[in-house]
C-alpha cells in the first residue's frame, strides 16, 4: 500500500527454506528441523502490490465451512432520481463491526454502508472479496490482523486490503459508530499525490509520518476451533480454522491494513472556491473518497465561500456529516446523509451564498463519495430519508 514494511523474523530470500528457532517467540523444543509456512497475498495476479506472510502452521487447514445468511438492505425497486437526505442513524440496529452494517447505496464498483456497533465478537472476519475503508465516527479501540495490531482511534480512517483476516474491538460499545465504502477494487492514494517511485510529494495534504502500519505481536500458536466469518460478495460463509491466524513469525512487503486520521489532512485552499476534488483523500475503480476540513476561505477579495451551483452529469455524490457547522446545508446534524444523483442540480440552499461571503474560515467534517456510474439504493434510504428534501431549494412566500 503506502510503502514498504518489514516486520518480525524472516529468511534472507523469498521461496527459501526457514526453518523454526528455537529463539523464536511460539517455537517449542523438538521443532527446530520445522519449516515455517510461506503464504504470499498478491494482488492483480502477480502483477501488483503483494505481502508475504510466514505461519507457524499452514493457513489452509480448515476443517469445516458452511453458509451463513446476513442481511445488510434490500433493494429500494422504484426510487427516484432526485436528491435525498436521510438521517442513518434511524437505521442503527444491534451487532458486531460487520453484521450491524446498513448498507445504503451501491453499484457494480463499491457499496457504503453505516453501522452503530454495540456489541463485541470473538470472531475473525475477512472480507475476500472488497478492500475496505473504515471511518471510525464514534469509539477508539485497536484493529488485530494476522500483521499485528493497529490503534484505532476516533476519526481514524481505516483502510484494510480484501482477504486480511482482522477483529475489530472497541474499548466500550456506549456509541461506536461507522461508515464504511466496500470497493471491488484496491483503494489507492491518489496518483497525483505520488512523484513517479511511489512517495507522497511535497504538494500532498498529507504525507508518510501521517499513516500508521500495524506493529506484528507475537505468534498466537494456538489449536482450536477459529471461526472465520467470509464474505463473498453478498454471500457469507463461516470458516473454521484448526489453528489461530495470527501465528506469524515475521511479515514484508505493500500490502497490509493501515489507518490515517482525518485531522492529520492539510487542506489546500485557494484565492477563490476551488472544486471538490482538491479534497481527495482516496481512489478506487469508478470512485473518488474526498473529505472537507477545517480551512481557511477563499481570499479573493470578492470570493462567495459557499460552492457554486452544479450538475453531476456523470457522478453521484454521497456526503456524510461528521462534525460541525455545515455552511451550505440547513437542517444537518452528526450522521446525516446527502446524496445528490447525476443528472439533477443541487448547491446552497436559499440564503446560504449570501450568508457565506466576507466568511473567512470554516470548521466542518464531513466525508464524500463520489461515484462514476449511478448507485442503487436500498429500503434503508426509504426508511430513513427527509421527504422533502428535494424541495428544500424552493424560496419561502
């Protein structure tokens, strides 16, 4: 992902024998002529960013496997094209960090889903199919991999690479609360944030010190029954494992969970009202993750803040409210929605351009999804959307 890391104890090349030290954590007496288990995780074949992972036992062992059933939001058959708000935290339910997901809106390229966590699991959980970009709302805590463990904290972003075998605990359950992006494709730093050997440019709103790699503990050699919750697509299944997956001896390369914090963003701004995109954080196939911050206004003497008026003609935007005064929306709090379809128009609402003008700074959270072909939405939105939204642009007689 962002860079090289190199963790733990390993040969001096790949596809080499290592045999077990006895001055290794987890290795017993008798097992010095053992071989530890090579697992390479690549991505786009071989072709791609990879890791590689070396086990006290072998990772395949899995005794058994069966279907589970988990339902996350039907499909809305019959929803307008128009823009909507909804307020997500109508469609909180009971649960663990992946089966209290709602999911809200998707396409062929992600799915975004919201949950409030309440309650702790044992249980391991990888999704094999989607990279994952987890923004912890609400609660602290530590996410535990096979790569060790990482600290969670609040308003970190979370962004964890398909077939990562995790847990996600919290330090209480009073009010933890996610939104998550599930993309079929690896989530990205931006391109141009990159010069052409990989590192963060100067001109970047955040560099390496920003992003932390989780730290590899030591080896859990443990025989039992683990159950792995997997996720296929829309289809679960529920593995069991002989051995415990956090069994690694030592680990290297690109492809690993890792957080950054949406405060560590330096914003950039502009003399007058730049685009949207100039607050991306993230990219993956057909979408683009930006997040707006506290930052200075426009300085142009004559600058209007507050966004112009525009249409998406080939994008959907979501906006999810995080925290403070939102300048160009009325009626939002914390875990609000917006999402404003291709094709329609939206901006300010009335009275809010002029409000903004002679403005000099704002203090806002908020993380948007921008889709480049039309999502879906599913009942969650019918159930917990404001019905006239829509209208919220007509002037008062």
């Amino acid at each position: 992902m962002p860079f090289y890391v190199k963790q733990g104890d390993l040969p001096a090349k790949h596809h080499v024998t290592f045999y077990k030290d006895a001055h290794h954590p987890g290795v017993q007496a008798g097992q010095e002529e053992e071989l530890y288990r090579e697992e390479l995780v690549s991505t786009h074949g071989f072709a791609s960013l990879y890791s590689t992972k070396y086990h006290h036992n072998m990772p395949t062992k899995s005794p058994a496997v069966e279907r589970l059933h988990i339902e996350h939001g039907a499909l809305w058959q019959d929803s307008l094209v128009q823009n909507y708000k909804l307020d997500s935290r109508k469609a909180d339910r009971q649960g663990n960090f992946y089966n209290a997901r709602n999911r809200l809106f998707f396409n062929q390229d992600l799915s975004i889903h919201t949950a409030r966590v309440t309650e702790p699991t044992d249980q391991f959980y990888r999704n094999a199919y989607a990279d994952e970009i987890i923004f912890v709302h609400e609660g602290e805590g530590e996410l535990l991999s096979e790569y060790g463990r990482l600290e969670v904290r609040q308003w970190d972003y979370l962004v964890i690479p398909r077939g990562t075998i995790y847990q996600l605990h919290f330090n209480n359950y009073d009010n933890v609360r996610l939104f998550i992006v599930e993309a079929n494709s690896m989530v990205e730093i931006p391109k141009h944030y990159r010069n052409e050997y990989g590192q963060l440019l100067e001109t970047a709103p955040y560099c390496e010190r920003d992003i932390r790699a989780p730290q590899l503990t030591d080896p859990i050699v443990e025989q039992g029954n683990f159950q792995v919750i997997s996720k296929y697509r829309d289809q679960y299944q529920a593995h069991q494992l002989q051995w415990h997956p956090f069994d690694l001896v030592g680990w290297d390369g690109y492809l690993y969970p890792w957080a950054f914090n949406i405060q560590d963003f330096q914003p950039i701004v502009g003399k007058i009202h730049l685009p949207p995109s100039i607050h991306q954080v993230f990219g993956g196939r057909g979408f683009v993750l930006c997040n707006f911050v506290p930052r200075l206004y426009d300085f142009h003497p004559e600058a209007i803040p507050a966004p112009y008026y525009h249409s998406n003609v080939d994008s959907d935007e979501v906006l999810y409210y995080v925290d403070g005064d939102f300048m160009s929306r009325t009626g939002i709090d914390a875990g609000y929605i917006t999402l404003h379809q291709g094709g329609v128009p939206h901006g300010p609402q009335p009275g809010k351009t002029e409000a903004s003008i002679g403005a000099k700074e704002t203090h806002e959270y908020a993380v948007m999804v921008d889709t480049f072909a039309p999502l879906q939405l599913t009942e969650h939105v019918k159930n917990t959307m404001a019905g006239d939204y829509h209208q919220s642009w007509l002037e008062s007689e």
